[in-house]
C-alpha cells in the first residue's frame, strides 16, 4: 500500500500535461508578446512553442529541430525571462515588415528592458522569432530558475 501514493505520482507524470491555453500566434504583436510572457511565467513550454515562431506559422509546427530539443529551448527561456511583472514600453516597426515590441521585466529588485521581434505569419497571426537574452541574462544567473534564490518555482505563481 504504501507504493500506491508513488505509482500515481508516476503515472500522472507519465500523462503529460494539459493543453495549453495559448493558441499559434496572436492578433497583434502586442497581445503576442503578452501571451508568451503568461506563458513563460507559466513555465508552459506548449505555449512557449505555440507563440514562438517564424513567417511560416508556429514553432511547434514548422521547426525541424527535435521536439525534445524545443521543449529544453523552451524551459531554458524561462530562466531567462522569469518575472514578477512585466511593462510593455513601446513597440516599432522595422524595415523588414517586422515588429520590435520593448518590455521591461521586473524580477525581485533587478529591472531589466528587453524586447521581442515579431515576425506576421499565416493566417495575419504574429509570433515571437527572437528574444533579446542578453538584457535579462543576469535574472537567470542570479537563480531566477525553480529552486533558486529569486526562483517563483511553477507552483508557487
């Protein structure tokens, strides 16, 4: 009997989790941008791969990486893009039909801007394509992560 408690944490493991709330791309690139913080946040590497993207549609659907390889990529942004609360500070058009959206983030007392370059894909939907990681490199290194010193570890959000 006392093996039961374990065997069900190992199955639902093994189930996987839910969907994710968040579809392929979004109406605008600030509404883009949005989401993929919320999902990053909710450390949702379903999500994650769902906004992120190039012209061709969705990460999750058009990359022709490994899907494991994603899922790390995925985990390993968010380390870098943990945060408390975030500040959409502008947004700008490029020269090449693409959007930079700038954000802050703020982690604990670290404040950092950055932004996201947002690429129209199909269906007039937008996804994320780069992420400006340097910016926020140093949340990650200071322990932003589950277990570390500013870590918010994905039940406790």
């Amino acid at each position: 009997m006392r093996k039961l408690p374990a065997l069900l944490l190992l199955l639902a493991a093994c189930h996987g989790s839910p969907p994710s709330q968040y579809p392929a791309g979004g109406n605008t690139p600030r509404e883009t941008s949005e989401a993929l913080l919320s999902a990053l946040r909710a450390r949702d590497v379903e999500g994650i791969l769902n906004l992120m993207g190039t012209d061709k549609g969705p990460l999750a659907k058009v990359s022709k990486d490994r899907k494991e390889d994603l899922e790390k990529r995925g985990i390993i942004l968010t380390c870098y893009f943990a945060h408390d609360k975030y500040r959409v500070l502008g947004e700008d058009a490029s020269t090449t039909g693409r959007r930079v959206v700038r954000l802050e983030l703020t982690k604990g007392d670290l404040v950092r801007n950055t932004s996201f370059t947002l690429v129209r894909g199909p269906a007039n939907k937008w996804f994320v394509e780069s992420l400006d990681i340097q910016a926020v490199k140093d949340i990650c290194e200071r322990g932003a992560g589950p277990g570390g010193s500013l870590g918010t570890g994905a039940a406790r959000t």
